[in-house]
C-alpha cells in the first residue's frame, strides 16, 4: 500500500469540510441538470483547479500523484460526481496539453484562468461519425497564411455550454492520418464556431453535455498547442491524465459507498437478524472491498509507472476497466443491498448508479479497454 507523507496528507484534509460542502443540494441539481456555478467560483478560490500548474500561473506546483490523492477526496467526500467530473475534466482538458506543449503565449493567456476557475476548459475529440475513432475524425483545419480555417463537427463534449475555451481536435493532412491531427485553443465567440444547448443525459447531470459546430471558423495561427501534426501525440498524454484523474475520483466514491452499506448492513434488521450476518449480503460488501482496492492499486501504480516514464498503454487499460466496472458493480449492489430505500431518489443511490454507468463508456468504452489488452498480450 502507498504511504503518503504528511504533507499529502494534510493537502487532502485540508479540502475535507469544503469537498462535503460542495456537494451539498447535490440531489436536486441532479434533477434540474444545473451546472453549480456558485461552487465552481468556490473550487476556483480553492486552488484545487490548479494543483498540478506551475506557481508561475497561480497553480500549486503539485505532481500527479499528488493531485490523484487529492482528487481521490473530492469523490469520497462530495455526493455531486457530475461536478466532481468536471472538476477533472477543467484540469486535464485545456490545462495540462497547454501546460506539456503550449507557447509561452498560451500559457500566459489561459494557465491562469485555468487555475482561477475563471476559465472553464472542454477539449473536443468525439464526432458524430466516429466515435471511439479519433484518427477517423473528419473535421479539418485548413492553413490560409497565418490563420486556421475550421470547418466540422463535435458531439458529447463535456462542459460545452458552459466552458469558454476549448481545445479542438483537428485533421490538418489531407490523408486523415492520426499524425496530420493538429490541436487548436479555440474561445467562445469566435465567429463561425457555434455551441449548442445542453444535452440531456442519463447520468453526471450536474456536468454539462453539448454539441459543437465549426463553419469557416477563422483561427490565428497562434492558437496552435504545440506543433502542427502534433494531435496525436497529444491526444495520448492527456488521455493518460484524464483516465487517472477522472478514474481516481471514482476510488473515492467507491470507498465512500462501501462504508455507507457496512453501517446499513450493520443496523438494518430483518427476521431478527442484522442484513449483513446473511452471507448473500456480506459477500456483496466484500465484493466491494476487493473492487475499490483493486481499483486504487491500479490507479497509482499505472500513476508511478507513467511518471517514471514506462509504457503504460496495457496498465492504463486494466486501470480504467477494473474501476469503472467496479464502480458499476459496486453502485447496483448498493441499491440492491438497500432494498426499496435504495430505489428512491432521496438515497441517491440511484444517482450513483445512473453516473457509474457512464465511466463504462467516456474515455474509451470498455469494450475498447479490452481490445487493447487483447492486443498487447497477442490475443489477436
């Protein structure tokens, strides 16, 4: 087990009251699909946005590690997992790429309010035609002297409507190759470059979902995040940050719900007998057990390896499965193991349930995870 030290420590529990707090009228904001503005102002006043930006652009200089530990409270102590995934999707979206291979240039205009919370980040990757296939998307940049000419479409773009930089995922070669995608800093407002309304979706409602649109939208040649051809490359680092700190979240979650049906299991009685002395119960709560440690081994061990430089693609597949299908499981047996009480929107269970099951689908569907696994151990 990984030891912490005492400033990690006291780093998470310094968040402990405000990560509860934040995830207060959690259950009707999840009815009304309301993004939580006013906490967002709060998180920004935090210094959570920027833990893992240099001091230089007002963040917290923290490596990831670090950061995993920490955001591994905010899904144990805030009941609201659409924000807690929006929380993890402004880190890694916009502000690690730029952080890693952004010009000084964009650094300075965008780290800044990254880390504020006055800069609401989205990237855009999925497209209606494609899916899971990023080097088959079809919307292009077009070189035109010292601009960009976008022309496309996005689809499922998490914080959408309400973000205000984007980075966008584009083919710049002509041959759709996954090394002619470039990635451009695209802001809210820029003609030709429309958002759409809020989608509405089954879970993680808190977290707004939008569509994008690109028509001879005109980008300055400055708004380039590292080099042209340069996507793919990106696109691989920052989906090695968004599994771990969007995934890590889930840990804490897990662990949370766990200990909430131990203390059920122990004061619920039927037929004179606490529901955890019958094994059908209790092996349901060891089941979660074993997932939620199984879940935080792979999540910073895959962590460590990547800092320390390793190959990760096969760990990174495990990591994301094992936790987002144990959260799944762990989330239908916590309604199963609270009966009826479980199945009521008021012990937002049910909540828990609709949000885990999305962590099956976003940054690669399990049945992707499993395809690559396959092919690293040579199944096909």
């Amino acid at each position: 087990m990984r030891q912490w030290t005492d400033e990690q420590q006291e780093l998470r529990r310094s968040y402990t009251d405000s990560f509860a707090a934040w995830g207060e009228d959690h259950i009707q904001r999840d009815q009304d699909s309301e993004f939580p503005h006013e906490q967002w102002k709060l998180i920004g006043d935090s210094g959570l946005f920027g833990l893992p930006f240099g001091g230089e652009w007002g963040g917290g200089g923290q490596d990831l590690l670090t950061t995993m530990h920490v955001l591994e409270g905010l899904g144990y102590h805030c009941r609201d997992g659409g924000l807690n995934f929006s929380v993890a999707t402004q880190i890694v979206s916009a502000g690690i790429p730029i952080q890693r291979f952004g010009s000084a240039f964009l650094k300075d205009r965008y780290l800044p309010g990254i880390c504020a919370g006055t800069r609401v980040g989205a990237h855009a990757i999925t497209e209606p035609q494609g899916g899971s296939d990023a080097a088959g998307m079809q919307t292009t940049a077009v070189r035109d002297n010292d601009e960009f000419v976008l022309n496309g479409e996005k689809c499922f773009i998490s914080n959408a409507p309400v973000a205000d930089l984007f980075l966008i995922y584009a083919q710049t070669d002509a041959g759709s190759t996954p090394f002619g995608m470039t990635v451009f800093a695209v802001e809210r407002g820029t003609p030709g470059f429309e958002i759409g309304p809020p989608v509405e979706k089954m879970g993680l409602r808190t977290s707004p979902f939008g569509n994008l649109s690109f028509s001879d939208c005109r980008i300055p040649a400055t708004s380039v995040v590292g080099r042209v051809g340069q996507g793919f490359l990106m696109l691989d680092y920052v989906m090695k940050w968004e599994i771990l700190c969007n995934f890590i979240t889930s840990v804490g979650t897990m662990q949370h719900r766990m200990e909430r049906c131990i203390e059920f299991a122990r004061s619920r009685e039927q037929f004179g007998a606490s529901i955890g002395s019958y094994q059908l119960i209790s092996s349901k709560i060891v089941d979660m057990k074993i997932g939620v440690e199984t879940a935080r081994m792979w999540m910073y061990e895959t962590a460590e390896r990547f800092l320390a430089g390793k190959d990760v693609l096969a760990d990174l597949a495990v990591a994301k499965l094992v936790t987002s299908e144990g959260n799944l499981r762990s989330a239908l047996d916590a309604v199963q193991i609270f009966g009826g009480r479980g199945y009521l929107v008021s012990c937002a269970l049910e909540k828990d349930l609709r949000d885990a099951t999305g962590g099956t689908i976003y940054s690669g569907t399990s049945e992707i995870q499993r395809g690559k696994i396959a092919r690293m151990i040579g199944v096909k």
